[in-house]
C-alpha cells in the first residue's frame, strides 16, 4: 500500500521520526537499527528502543559514516537477537542482501526500511559543511537536484553518489519514498497492506516517482559510463594497475570498512607478509631497489579478485584511502564486466546465488571449454 504522511510547519524529519516511532510503539520491532545525530552535530549510526529517542534520529542525513550492512549482519547473524528495523539506503541494503547469502545475516527476523537517497557527502565533508548551514538545507537542496532535471549534483557530494545508479531499493518492505515528493508537505511512504491497516494508514495515490527516478539513473549512469570510461583508460594505458595503486601504503582501510570484506581470518592479518628482515635485502639486491611497504599489489589483487562480483559501489573504501586511491571506482569498473560475463547484479536479490560458489555444467560452453 502506498501511503502518505502529513507534515507539519515544513518539519519533514519529524514526521518521518514520528512514523518509525510508530513501529516502535506498535511492537512491529524491537529496535532500529538507523543514523542519530549526535549533541555534537555529527552523524553516527546507532540502536534506538525508546520512541522518546526518536528526535535524534536523521535518516535525511546525507552523510555515509559506514556501510549499515556490516552492523545488521552482526546483529541478525546470531540468535537470539531482536526483531530490528533497519533504516538504510540502497548501497546498503544491496551489501545486506550479499552478506546474507554468505551467511554473514540474516533476514528472518529483520525489517528492511529503504530510504531514497539522494546521494551523500563524506564525513569531513559534511562536518564543514553542516557548520555553515543548516543540516536539514543540506538535504532538501540534494533531493531537490535529484528530482529536478538536469540531476545536477553539488561538486563536493561523494564520487562514489554521482554515478550511483541505484538510488532506490524496491525491494524492501517499507520504502520511504523521497524522491519527487513535495518534503514540505507529505512524505510518500510504501509498506504492506496489513502493517499499513495496523498502522492506521489510508490508501494514497502515487507521487510520479517512478518518473523521476528514471531520468536520475539515466544521468546517474551517464556519469558512471564516463567515469569508468577515465578508469579504464588508466588501468589500460601506459600507468597501468601498478600506476593507479603505486600510492598504497597497505594499512588495510579498505578493507576494514568494505561492507562485503567480512573473513574472520584474513591472510593479510596472519604472519604471512611478515617477512624476515634478510628476505627484503635480498629483493632490494636483486632489483637494486625494492619499493616498501611489500606485497602492495597482491592485497588489491586479492580483495579484487574475492570482492569484485559483490561489489556494491558504496564507496567506503575509497572514503578510508589516505592515500586517496580510486579503490571503489576501480572495482566497479571491474565488476561490471564481471557481471555481465555471469548475468548478476550484487544485492539484486537474496534468492540470486553467487556465482564463484555455484557450479553450472555448460557455463563456460561459449569458449570451448
């Protein structure tokens, strides 16, 4: 059912609060699991169980702290565990679905709430930003160029937003509808008929969303065409893989931070690459010179080649570079071909098995094998 909450005197955040409060209040879950604003302005995701809470929670926030799927994994893989809301964006919500087919959690006892996102800004960002403006301005200009031709974004909002072409998440039972919605006056919200009766929601006609989500992803997809196009040309040209990673230092940010990068033990956490001291003397005199800190290429190579399939395009790791590396443009320019080479989409669907653990007898027919 498709619904439409009020708001009251322009205050869009607190009718979004007052309906997630509801399913608190409602016994429809437990906890949830959703961004707070914290006393000091900044962003945080965080558990609420008391609706009197509410008020610190900023779904609109646009800001991307960490990827909320690594926390409602860890929450829902275990029993027992809470029945939990989730308040996350699409990126997340597609991570979530990748990690549940790795049995890194669990959907059973989880309700997934997607929210339209209309792009983010890093922490630091959005830290300097937010002191010169306020947060609520933040996101009402954002959505307003998402939903308004040319879908403009503003030059500081992460790489990783402006070539998303996943704004939305349909899949989710509640959908908070915030594209192409009149914010100052209704939020536009889609949940099943049965919570929405329980809820005491009344029907509502749609808002043209649909529209206007179509012309976002195709100037989103613009933006990704061009920018794997740039990635390419350097991963392909004289600077090669070596060149577009030669800046690693190897303190291991993106994969800390990787939503989808979930083992226990790591190889490049044990004794491994902890080489002796004379083994780097004798690289360094068979080359003349060895580069420190080692073993930088085969860390990227790896997580590639065990990450790249169930890539989402979050872009957390890219965030956590020092060293400001183009991490996530590169797997996603990656995961494209090898999507299209297996017909998957990460986070399309739990019920779409990963295919590097799924054994199909004619599936390399086509080349002779």
């Amino acid at each position: 059912m498709k619904t439409i909450i009020p708001v009251e005197n322009g205050d869009t955040l607190k009718a979004l609060q007052g309906f997630l409060a509801r399913l608190l209040e409602t016994g429809r879950v437990d906890a949830l699991l959703a961004p707070l604003r914290t006393p000091y302005g900044t962003v945080t995701p965080g558990l609420v169980t008391d609706p009197g809470r509410m008020g610190e929670v900023d779904p609109l926030a646009p800001v991307l702290p960490s990827n909320g799927a690594t926390l409602a994994g860890k929450l829902s893989v275990r029993q027992p565990r809470p029945r939990l809301g989730v308040v996350l964006r699409s990126c997340e919500l597609r991570a979530l679905v990748e990690l549940v087919k790795m049995q890194q959690a669990s959907l059973d006892d989880l309700v997934l709430i997607a929210v339209d996102c209309a792009g983010t800004y890093s922490v630091p960002v959005y830290q300097r930003t937010a002191l010169n403006a306020q947060p609520a301005e933040l996101w009402r200009q954002l959505y307003q160029s998402a939903s308004t031709p040319p879908h403009s974004p503003p030059a500081e909002l992460r790489t990783a937003c402006k070539i998303c072409e996943q704004p939305v998440f349909d899949a989710a039972p509640i959908r908070v509808e915030l594209l192409n919605s009149d914010l100052d006056q209704a939020i536009h919200i889609s949940l099943p008929d049965e919570m929405a009766l329980e809820l005491g929601f009344s029907p509502a006609e749609g808002n043209g969303r649909a529209a206007v989500v179509e012309k976002l992803i195709a100037a989103r997809t613009a933006a990704r065409d061009a920018a794997f196009a740039e990635i390419r040309a350097r991963l392909e040209g004289d600077e090669g893989v070596p060149g577009v990673f030669a800046a690693c230092i190897r303190c291991h940010n993106c994969m800390e931070v990787c939503p989808i990068c979930y083992c226990k033990q790591c190889v490049f956490k044990s004794q491994v690459f902890d080489h002796e001291p004379m083994q780097f003397i004798g690289w360094a005199r068979q080359k003349g010179a060895y580069r420190l800190p080692a073993d930088t290429m085969l860390f990227h190579l790896t997580r590639m080649n065990h990450m790249a399939l169930s890539c989402v395009g979050c872009g957390m790791c890219s965030e956590a570079c020092p060293a400001e590396l183009p991490v996530g443009l590169v797997f996603r320019a990656v995961n494209q071909r090898l999507d299209a080479v297996f017909d998957y989409a990460p986070g399309r669907s739990v019920d779409e098995a990963l295919p590097l653990i799924t054994f199909k007898a004619d599936e390399w027919s086509e080349v002779g094998e």
